[in-house]
C-alpha cells in the first residue's frame, strides 16, 4: 500500500520553497518588502481597528487620506521594488538611484495630494 502525501507534507513542501526561493532574495529587496508589509499592515490597522472604531466617521475625509496614503505608498514601494531588481529585464538600464529618486518624488505628489485632501 502506498502512502499518499498529506496536505500537511504539501504544505511543508510550499514553505521550504518559498523559504529557499527567498533566502536567495538580495537584501534591498527584502527591505522594500518590508517596507510594503508595514505600509499595508497599517492600512489594514487603520480600517479595522483604529480610526472607525475610535472616532467615528465624522471626518471621513481624514480616514480616506490615511487609509489612502498607506496603500499608495505600498502601491509605490512595489514599483520601486520592480524596478530595482536585477532579474527584471525590462528595467535593466534604469539605474537604481533613478528608481529611488522617481519614488521620492512620486511619494511627495502623493503626500501632497493626500495633505489638500484633508482639507
């Protein structure tokens, strides 16, 4: 009688995959990964917890402006994210502090934006 796998064993299978997949992973990458766990982390924090639960909906406009900032910026830091890793060809000849500067300026826009629309 043969032993089928488990989905117990499937699972193992995926994490120790992924796990190996990611060790090889360069560092800045793994930071802006970071970075766009804890932006979405936040926006998530903040629709499910924080702002609705404790001040209310009066000033809809600030909970927009919060919820949208963290998930543009995560929107943002993916890009970034795309654009400097070597193994994307498309991007070969953008050099990485051309990535992080266009990230800057473009989160600025955002922050700016998201400022006027506190209002």
């Amino acid at each position: 009688m043969v032993k089928s796998p488990t989905t117990k064993d499937d699972a193992h299978a995926l994490f120790h995959s992924l796990r190996s997949a990611y060790s090889a992973t360069p560092t800045n990458l793994k930071i802006i990964d970071l970075y766009v766990v804890f932006a979405v982390f936040t926006a998530l924090i903040q629709v499910y917890v924080g702002y609705m639960a404790i001040v209310g909906s009066f000033p809809f406009n600030s909970f927009l402006s919060g919820v949208l900032s963290c998930v543009g910026t995560a929107v943002l830091a993916v890009c970034l994210r795309i654009q400097v890793n070597k193994e994307n060809k498309e991007f070969k000849d953008l050099p990485p502090e051309r990535a992080f500067a266009d990230f800057v300026l473009c989160n600025l826009v955002l922050h700016l934006v998201i400022m006027n629309f506190l209002g």
